[in-house]
C-alpha cells in the first residue's frame, strides 16, 4: 500500500448491472485501500481501432493485502486477511457470474493451512476449476521494484509458485502490479521468464500518464532488456490515474459495499434504486436505457480481460527497454525518498539474501554426490525453508522501500535474524559433520586456550581472491591453512572493539569450495621462530582540518599506493584529491564529502519529506566542520580513515569513511581485488529532518549523466532533467547493485551492497543518499506512525572502480556479484588439536566462465512431479504429492551478466557442458530445461504472441530451439535458463 495523500481516493467497487460505485474506508480509516476490491477495467483498443460493438467494461474484485505495512502479518490476519478469504469463498458460490483474483501468496497460504476447513479447500479447488477464482502473480508478495535485486524477485516468485503448482497444479499466467511505486524495465522479462501472458501496472509518473491517456498509450507490448528484446517481451495495461483507487467525489458512487474487516461484498443496485449524485434511479424499467449507452458490465478474472484483448488481433505499439522512474504523484511528491529509507533494514534483508544463497549451494554440495555426516535433511530444508520466506517477505513493496510502522520494520527484522539463525545453524552442522570435532564448535571473538579456525565458504562458482576480516582478542597471530603453510595476513587495532584486534586473511578459494585456517595467538620467544606470524600494520595520524575554501588545496599530498591505483590525499583538507589509474595513466580528481538536505516537517509550511517522499527545499550543505584521518598502512591491506566532525571540538563524529587498498601478493590472482577501492561508511545519528548524502565530486565530463541500474539486472541512462518545480527530487534514482559516470576516457563505477537513492547534481558529479530521519505533523502520517524517526546509525559499503571503459566493463559485473555474494566465514575456538582440518583438494570445485554467473544451485524439496499430466492425474486422485521432499531434484539457474555488444569477448555467446560444470556433484542423467520458477517444462510453455505496430519484428511466443535435455547448453546475452538437474544415485 503505498502513501496516500489527503486528496487520494478511496478503493472503488462496481455493481455488475449498472457501473462502478468507489467505497469509503471505514469511520477513523483514513483514506486507507484495504481489500476485497474492485477494479474496473474497460476493453481498450489501440488509436485507430474502432469497436464493433458496445463497450465492455470488466469489474474485477481483487485481493489487496500488504504483507506488512502499517499492521503486522499476524495483526492483519485476525484483523481482515484471514476473512477475505473466507468469506470470499463464501461469496463466489452464491453466484456463478462472481469472480475474484488473489494476488499475494503469503497470506493465502497462511489461510490455508492455517484456518481453511476442508469444505473451503474443496469449494477453492471447484472454483479455480470453474475459472472463477483466479490467482495472479502468483508470488508471495507484490514485491517493490525499485530497490529490490532480481534475484529476491525471483526467489519470492519461485516460492510462491512452487506452492500453487503443488497444491492445486496452476501456473500463474498474469501479473498484477498495482501498487509498487515505479516500474522497473526488468520487469516485462521477469514476468516473460516466469510464462505470463501480460502484465498489469498502475504507478508511474503523473505527467507521464496523463500524456499517455490523452494519446491512448497505456497498452503497449514493453521489451524490457535491449540484449533480449521481442524474445522476452510482454503485453502491458497501465491502469489510468484513477488506478484501482477511485475517487468518492464522482458521480454514482456507491459508498455502501466496503468493510476493512475483510468482507467480500459483490454489491447489488440499492433497493430504491438511487445512487449517490445520480438524477435518476435505476428501475428493473429502466435498466435498458443504460444499456442503450453502449456500455456492457461484467465480473472478470484479470485473465478474461487478456483474453477478450488478445483476441481482437489488433496492433500495439512497442516500448522499448526504458523504465518508469522515478515516480511523482504531482509537482513536490517525488517518490525517491524510499530508495533509502531504512538502510539498515535494506542491508539486513541483502545480506539474508547473500546467505540463504551460499546456505542453497552448500547444503545442495552436502547431499551430492552422497551426503557424508549426521545432518538430517529434513530439519536443514526447515532452515532454509524459514529463510526463503523471510527474505521473500521482506520484498513487499511497503517493506525492503522502508515505508512501514516501526513494529512492522521490527516483524520484517525479527524474521529475517531468525532465519539467518537457522541458516547458520545449518552451515556449522556441516562444516563440523567435515571437519569431525570431538568439541562442538562456538563462535566467539575472545582468546581461546589453544587459538581459533575459521571455514570459508565460497559461494560463487567462480575462484576468488580476496580479504576476510575476523576479530580475534590476542595482537600477535599466526595462521596456516590445511596443510599447514602459513597465509599472508595483518593484523591490526580493531575498528569495533578497542580491546580487540582486526585479522585480515587473504584467501584463494575454488568455486563453491571451502578453506580452512588455523588462528593460533603467538608469544614472546615463538615470535622469533621460522614460523611466520601476520604482520603488524602501522599507523600514521593527521590532525584534524577545519573545513574551509581551499586555495592552497593540493600543495601537499600523501600517495597510497597499489598495484593499480595511486590514491592521493590532501594534508591541507585531509580529504581525499585525486586518484591516479595506473593501466590508463590517467589522474582523475575526486573528491568525497558529506553533505545533509535540510528538509520541511510542517504541512503549513510547505512540502514535506516522508518514508515515501523526497522534498527537499533547497540544495543540500556541508555536514560537518572538521575533518580527522590516520592511515593504517601494512604489506597486505592499507587503510584511510577519515572522521567527519560537526565541530572542531565534538568528541563524537557523525560520519565516517574508510578506504581499504589491497596489496596483492606475487602469484595470486587479484585482478577484480587490485582494481577496487572499497569504502565502508558510517552515518548517523542524524539531526532531525536531514537527509544524509555522500557526493563525490570528479573532473569527469560527465554531462550531469549518470547511469544506473535496474534490480542488478540493466543499466539505465539518466540524464540530468530540469523541472520548474523540485528538480533535486526528480533527478534521484534507484541504485540497487551499481551506478557509474563517464567521459570520452575514464569511467567510474559505484558498487553496492545495498539500496540507495542517487543523482548528479552537478557535471561530474554523483551522490548517494546514505541515511533519512524524518518527522511531520501531517495526521495521515502520523495517525499510522509513517514518520521515519531513524535515530539508527547505519555503515553501508561501495566498491569503487575507475578506469578506462573497457577495463570497467570487464571488471564491474564479476565485481557486483562478489561483492552482493562475498566468503562466508564460520568462525570458531579451537579445542586443542580435536579439529582436523581437511586437505584442500577434498572436494572438487564448481567453476563457471567469467561471463556466466550461477544465479543458484539448490534443492527445493519440491513433493510434485515434474510431469505436468502426471501430476494433474495425482492432484485429481486426491495425491497432494510426494509425503516426504524430493531431495534428488536440483534447481539450477544460470545468468549470463553481459548485454549484446557490451564487451568484445564477455558478451559473446558461452556455451557448457553442465556434466562437466556439475561432475563434482556427480553423474549428471538428465537435465530438465524449466521456466524461470520451475513449473513449466519449457518445451510445453507456449505464451500469448501480440502484434507490434508497423517496422516491429513478432515476438515468438515459443523459447528458442533447442535440443531437449542435452547437457550441452549454449547461453546469448542476459539470457536466464532454469534447468532441474538429475544426478545418479550412489
């Protein structure tokens, strides 16, 4: 649900005989949409089309249930959700003319093993035979998508899914996106993948809208990616501004057939016949004059909609791959303030992610060839199972956009720990079921008798070098690997913890493979042995800088140095003053600073900034008066550390950034580590209404261009576009994984681990929104508690890399994967010598070309046959499936990273054999080719071809031919394929 302003309208419903009467929540509701609804949708024809007969118009009645918003999943279940579904159930069999379509999974499921008797399952199963019930999407929730990644819409989508194929054999054919606040241009190829026949939007730009309504454009075929274009394409209904909210103010509103409590209501004409504001009353006499009107009404399934439209075989016009942010609602309500709001709910749900992904792999490794322990594979699928839900929740589109109550942003939290609890859990059972200890295994950060050991896991099914960073209590350290050589390290005083120590190893791990390290304290006479210990980092300290026009800025400069850069700091500012590219020798300035939009809290006063909102009065300033910074320099990592203070004389600093430079040794391959710069940041606490951003400021001519991208998925060009009105706010955009600026000779990328806000708001200038705190007194804000008092102190990361065009293309995709997806460590004392390490070639690797990531490798548990007829035979049988997982099914998606044209090597075609890829698991017999969430075998799914306007190539409805069930694969450009994998039992 997203913010609705004081003039918004309310959820409309329609009577079947005679139009559409819009409700009104309920008495102390506010302007809220709460649901059944009901959503009128006319049968449109492209310009130049004329109908053949009366209009026709088709009322859908549709779920629409926030999984969190301004009420918990468990409030709003005893409050309405679990109503709806009953009493729609209820509802639909007292007419066969009734229709609804349910959108969000999580709370039918709930309904249904939770509170659904058999008679309602049983009349659920007539009407999704009968048509007349309908589910869309399909997934667990509406996700956002803006600042989701692809890969949790993808998760959330094959949850949901895999859960309808299961339990009633349907696949979702149609999307439904009314509420997400902008359209991504990924999402026509997700849903593409996923088999959908169309898709129907509502939110984009008003001004955008409402151009489009005037020349009847809001139905187009949209080809989202350029590299896939007509291959993946979808027919999409942008709904009008009236969207699934109509407003009270209209004629023949009916304002008698909404409850909040979840009451389905197919309202009928009013005994007397009267509708509010109409003239005349509507008589079984008079009926026909309304028909004479040439309009006709009917209860719809989204799907009858399509299908009436699909078969008037007309032409539509195409829109390419550009997306539909940001999203304004009028002149000051920008909605780009969401793209950070709650950044630390944003990491947390990213690194949920990030985990559950190496937890898929490292359990689906553990079973295959044959699993070697005691873990039992029940209990590890209930882990991951908790996980994947969590992560699939927080999707929502009033959840990852930090748009919720603060009880529900704690719901959102609590779900997400206790899911990566278990995860955890799980990945420690089976390193230790490896390493076979006599002594359970504990984490801990303290000095331990005999020292630590530390398994990391890579997750990628690539070979990475790069740093783990674990806290140990004891200054001098020696670490070994399995076969006891020492491994280059540093140790240094801790960031986090005064008493304690920072350990930084550099690893070298094999796809989807595991190092093991022993950590042991080292003491007096043992420091002067052959053994070599980590080396000890200096530190050199500069006194802070007051902030002031820097005439003599540059007159002396500190270098730190790698193999790659040379960067160079200003001892008269002691912020950074350029960077020097030593492939391209080119120097390039930079400069970082932090700076705060003072923004409004008084409706009386103007616009304001809220969870949704970006209203900024005026350009942002400095946030801070003095600088302080000190350089941790050492043989294996140096370290800039810059604090950020109020004034020359606080204690406290409010923002931070340190800068880590890797020096990578002799015969190690450290290209994607070389040529970073990671920067980890602190902010917070901020001051009441202030909006935290970090500039970076360049002698780039960058053209005020930026680029940015869509879910990680497509770049996108966003040109610096000045309105009369709240230029500041429109120019903000998404960054979900990276962003970059660029002249004729140098490129800078930005890498990121989570959501931001970003804009240029100057010529070779780019800035990242890091943190909000907001508070208003508007009552709709505050009757929900939707203020966004973040008094959090939040430390996001950015990789940055600078360099010519063609060493960045090369690098910047492989780098956004390692850094969303970096080694996960399990960290643990050592008990004497209980724990054998094990050799490092134990297990053998998973390795993929350079070009092709593995999107995941997991075993889903899945109780369905793979057959379609099959499976439909045993639903009909009353078989709900297998009793028990089925363990031997692999899910294994791959994604080619690279656009056509993009790279002259990388973006080529690749092609493997995924007996090879996969022989570390075992014999390979049968490779299944599947939609992206699994339910179709690909060679049955047969999608809705739509004509394109004149110049347009068809798209083909059917995949590309390909030999079916071959091992040998050959995947094209942003291409993503899902197979099952059958290996041999052993």
């Amino acid at each position: 649900m997203g913010r609705v302003p004081a003039r918004a309208a309310a959820p409309p419903l329609a009577d079947a005989e005679v139009g559409l009467a819009p409700s009104r929540p309920a008495a102390g509701m506010g302007q809220l949409c709460w649901l059944p609804l009901l959503a009128p949708l006319l049968l449109l024809r492209p310009p130049g089309v004329q109908s053949a007969g009366p209009i026709r118009a088709f009322v859908v009645p549709h779920s629409h249930m926030d999984v969190g918003w301004v009420y918990t999943v468990q409030e709003s279940m005893r409050a309405y959700a679990a109503n709806v579904y009953t009493s729609v159930v209820e509802e639909l069999a007292r007419g066969q003319q009734r229709r609804f379509i349910a959108v969000e999974q999580e709370f039918f499921r709930l309904w249904w093993d939770g509170v659904a008797s058999d008679q309602q399952k049983h009349q659920v199963r007539q009407l999704l035979e009968e048509g007349r019930l309908e589910f869309v999407i399909g997934g667990q929730v509406m996700h956002d998508e803006a600042v989701t990644h692809l890969d949790d819409q993808i998760l959330q989508l094959t949850e949901g899914h895999g859960f309808l194929y299961e339990t009633f054999g349907i696949r979702p054919q149609f999307s439904w996106h009314v509420d997400p606040f902008g359209a991504s241009a990924t999402t026509p190829t997700l849903f593409a993948l996923a088999g959908f026949n169309a898709h129907l939007g509502s939110r984009i730009d008003y001004d955008l809208k409402a151009a489009m309504q005037e020349a009847r454009g809001l139905q187009f075929v949209w080809r989202g990616s350029p590299s896939l274009s007509e291959q993946q394409e979808i027919f999409t209904h942008i709904m009008d501004q009236y969207s699934y909210c109509t407003p009270s103010h209209i004629p023949f509103s009916n304002r008698s057939g909404f409850y909040w409590n979840g009451m389905a209501v197919f309202p009928k004409p009013p005994p007397d016949g009267v509708y509010p504001n109409m003239s005349e009353p509507v008589t079984p006499a008079n009926i026909n004059l309304y028909a004479e009107l040439g309009v006709s009404v009917q209860y719809a399934t989204l799907g009858d909609y399509f299908r009436a439209l699909h078969a008037l075989n007309v032409t539509w016009r195409v829109r390419d791959h550009h997306d539909f942010l940001p999203y304004s609602t009028d002149p000051f309500q920008a909605w780009t303030g969401f793209y950070t709001s709650r950044s630390t709910l944003k990491g947390l749900a990213r690194r949920a992610s990030a985990l559950l992904y190496a937890g898929e792999s490292m359990f689906t490794r553990y079973m295959w060839p044959a699993p070697r322990g005691h873990l039992d594979p029940t209990w590890a699928l209930q882990q991951l199972q908790q996980l994947r839900w969590a992560v699939s929740e927080v999707q929502h589109h009033d959840a990852i956009t930090g748009t919720e109550s603060p009880k529900v942003r704690d719901m959102y939290a609590t779900h997400l720990a206790s899911g990566m609890l278990g995860v955890r859990k799980l990945m420690a059972s089976i390193v230790l079921d490896k390493l076979q200890p006599q002594a359970p295994m504990a984490a801990s950060s303290g000095a331990g008798p005999a020292g630590h050991f530390a398994s990391v896991y890579n997750p990628l099914a690539w070979t990475v070098t790069t740093i783990v960073t674990l806290t140990v209590g004891f200054p001098g350290v020696r670490v070994t690997d399995e076969a006891g050589h020492p491994v280059p390290s540093q140790i240094q005083n801790s960031t986090e913890t005064p008493s304690a120590y920072d350990l930084l190893i550099l690893t070298t791990i094999p796809g989807l493979s595991y190092r093991h390290y022993s950590i042991r304290p080292t003491a007096g006479a043992q420091e002067s042995t052959q053994e070599p210990a980590a080396t000890v980092a200096s530190t050199l300290q500069f006194g802070r800088r007051r902030r002031r026009r820097t005439r003599h800025a540059g007159r002396y400069l500190v270098p730190v140095a790698n193999d790659c850069y040379i960067v160079l700091l200003d001892q008269d500012t002691n912020l950074m003053h350029s960077i020097w590219e030593r492939q391209s020798k080119r120097m390039v300035h930079v400069t970082q600073e932090f700076l705060e939009y003072h923004v409004n809290g008084d409706v009386k006063q103007g616009p304001i900034s809220d969870n949704y909102l970006f209203t900024p009065g005026k350009a942002a300033v400095p946030a801070w008066e003095a600088v302080g910074m000190e350089i941790v320099a050492g043989q294996l990592v140096t370290e800039i550390r810059q604090y950020f203070y109020r004034n020359m004389t606080a204690q406290n600093y409010t923002y931070a950034i340190h800068s880590r430079l890797t020096h990578v040794p002799q015969g190690h391959d450290g290209e994607l580590l070389c040529h970073r710069i990671e920067q980890e940041y602190q902010a917070g606490p901020l001051e009441l209404n202030r909006e935290a951003v970090l500039r970076t400021s360049t002698n780039l001519n960058s053209q005020q261009v930026i680029y940015s991208d869509n879910n990680g998925y497509q770049m996108q060009r966003r040109p610096y576009v000045s309105y009369v009105n709240n230029s500041i706010a429109r120019n903000y955009y998404p960054m979900v994984q990276s962003a970059f600026m660029e002249d004729g000779k140098s490129r800078l990328v930005l890498l990121s681990e989570r959501a931001h806000g970003i804009s240029s708001q100057g010529n070779g200038q780019v800035e990242v929104m890091l943190h909000r705190r907001l508070w208003n007194n508007f009552d709709w804000d505050l009757g929900y508690n939707l203020t966004l008092n973040d008094t959090s102190v939040v430390h996001p990361v950015l990789w940055l890399l600078l360099g010519s065009w063609s060493l960045t293309t090369a690098l910047h995709q492989r780098s956004a994967v390692a850094l969303q997806h970096r080694p996960v460590v399990l960290f643990g004392d050592l008990a004497g010598t209980a724990l054998k390490l094990p050799g490092p070639q134990q297990q053998e690797a998973v390795t993929l070309p350079p070009n092709l990531h593995l999107q995941i490798l997991s075993i889903p548990g899945w109780r369905y046959s793979s057959n379609h007829t099959e499976h439909t035979q045993n639903l009909r049988k009353g078989h709900r499936g297998e009793t028990q997982a089925d363990l031997r099914r692999v899910l294994l998606r791959l994604h080619h990273l690279y656009e056509v044209g993009e790279d002259p090597v990388l973006s080529q075609p690749v092609t493997v054999n995924l007996e090879a890829v996969l022989q570390a698991l075992g014999s390979v017999v049968a490779v299944e080719e599947r939609s992206l969430t699994g339910t179709w075998d690909v060679s049955m799914l047969q999608r809705w071809s739509w004509r394109p306007g004149p110049g347009r190539r068809r798209g083909d409805s059917t995949s590309p031919s390909r030999p079916p069930g071959g091992p040998i694969i050959t995947i094209h450009p942003k291409e993503i394929r899902t197979f099952f994998i059958h290996f041999q039992q052993q």
